[in-house]
C-alpha cells in the first residue's frame, strides 16, 4: 500500500493520503485525546498508541496527525505509516457508527434562510479549501449576526487559523449574506 504525505499549513501536522476512502461520505471526525478515539475510532485509538501523537483528524480521503512539540517528524513519520497500512489493510472500519458527532446550537426559525446561505458557501467554498490543509471547518451556530465556527485538523493548532477566520471565512460571508457581522472560534 503506497501512502503519500502532504505537509500542511501547521508544522506540527502533516496529512496522510492513503489513496482510498477514510470517512467518505460520513463527514469528518477530530480526536484530540485517546480517550475520545477509544470510543469511537480504532484507528484513531491505533494512532494515539503512538508516543508523540497529539491529535488525529480524519477526512473524507485524508488522515491528519498533529504531533507533540517535542516530537520530531523524521520518527513519527514511519511508524505513522505503518500504523496506517495496518489498519487499511486489516478491513476493519475506521470508526464504529456512522460518522462525525456534530454539536450544534439551535437555529431560531426566523435564522433557517440566512443559516442554510452560509452553510451553503462553507460547504462549497471554505470546507474544500481547508480539507486541502489537512482539516475541516464546522458550523456551530449563528445568533445575531455571529457566526459560530470550529476549526479542526491541522487548521486547530495553525498558526494562521484565526487569520484564516477573520479575514477569509468572515469577510466572504460578510460579502454574500449581509446579516452576518462577525465570525468567532468555539471550540468543540
């Protein structure tokens, strides 16, 4: 099984592309423990059994793994790799249910035509763009004119995320939905 690497936006997170589906359809899934992957991803919990893992993102053809400060790439690497192509080639599933666990605020009737906009323009024009950096970005919620978003993947830990927020994301839908104000970070 050949998988390739890309490096992303955050130095402490490179992509894993092994060439086939991961989450597919489903969405995505962010573990930022092992605890969390235990219960819900066998091969997130295989990849948190690694020393110098600190987080592992899955899209819908990518694996991003975010890895401790002190680690370094040139030992994680290889026993990511192999941590991968025996997962994918064992056919167990890759996370147990039927995918991501979205966490999201009420809409107010009155917000439904205004949130299903800027739904639409993360879905086709944010999200592709930020799975290309090895991550996902997650409505959480609107309420007077503030959008609620969460990063997640590589785009959690990146330096350039909040930028990436503000000056991206919150100017392009401040441009085509007009009752949009602000964007702000949540956490998930």
């Amino acid at each position: 099984m050949f998988i390739e690497t890309e490096d992303t936006p955050n130095p402490a997170t490179l992509k894993f592309l092994p060439g086939r589906d991961v989450m597919g359809h489903r969405g995505t899934a962010d573990f930022a423990d092992a605890d969390a992957a235990r219960s819900r991803s066998p091969l997130a919990a295989a990849l948190f059994g690694l020393d110098d893992v600190a987080g592992v993102f899955l899209g819908a053809e990518f694996v991003s793994v975010t890895k401790l400060p002190q680690a370094e790439w040139s030992t994680l690497k290889p026993q990511v790799l192999s941590v991968l192509t025996n997962h994918f080639t064992s056919g167990v599933a890759v996370i147990d249910g039927d995918g991501a666990e979205e966490v999201e605020e009420a809409i107010a009737p009155e917000d439904e035509a205004v949130v299903s906009q800027i739904r639409e323009l993360l879905d086709t024009r944010v999200r592709p763009a930020v799975a290309g950096d090895g991550g996902d970005i997650v409505f959480r919620g609107y309420r007077d004119g503030v959008v609620r978003l969460t990063m997640q993947g590589a785009c959690a830990g990146c330096p350039s995320s909040r930028a990436t927020l503000k000056h991206g994301v919150e100017n392009m839908l401040r441009h085509y939905v007009p009752e949009v104000v602000a964007v702000e970070q949540v956490e998930a």
